[in-house]
C-alpha cells in the first residue's frame, strides 16, 4: 500500500521540522549545554579569573576543582570554579 504524499503534507512537515529546531536552539538548558564548555583549558582559567599558574595548581592540589588532564593539558571544571570564586565573593563581602 503506498501513499501519496501532497504539497500540503511537505509545507506541514517543514513547518513541524522549524519548530522543532527552534525550541532547541532557544532552550536555555540547550543553549549552555551547546555553546559553553563544562571544562576550561588553563590558560582560559588564568586569563578568565586572572590567575597565575601556582594559583590554580594549588586549587588542583588542595582539591577545591576537580580536573582532568588529557594529554599533558589540564581541564579544570567550569561550575567548581564558579561556585568557588562565588563563595568567595559573597564572603568579601
């Protein structure tokens, strides 16, 4: 049994297919999962929350970030240091 399909049911079909891919593109949760990293490379550290290479390193040795090392380079995850440096903000003061 075959089906015919008409004009109509292609123009329904890619208006269907644009709402789709718009929700996705505009879903918040989508948009931080797409467009930013949950890991930071060391050098965007250093240059994002202007430290130095000890300093980071310490908050790798002390355990206060988790991080991964892929291939000699250290990744550092992105909402441990938010919350650190957060914390740390809200207790200046």
């Amino acid at each position: 049994m075959s089906e015919i399909i008409t004009k109509e049911d292609l123009i329904q079909f890619g208006l269907h297919l644009r709402n789709d891919i718009y929700n996705v593109l505009t879903s918040k949760s989508r948009e931080t999962d797409l467009f930013s990293p949950k890991w930071l490379k060391s050098r965007a550290v250093r240059k994002m929350m202007d430290m130095s290479a000890g300093s980071i390193q310490n908050l790798r040795v002390t355990g206060k970030v988790r991080y991964k090392k892929v291939l000699g380079s250290y990744y550092y995850n992105k909402k441990d240091l938010e919350k650190l440096f957060k914390n740390a903000k809200e207790n200046q003061e």
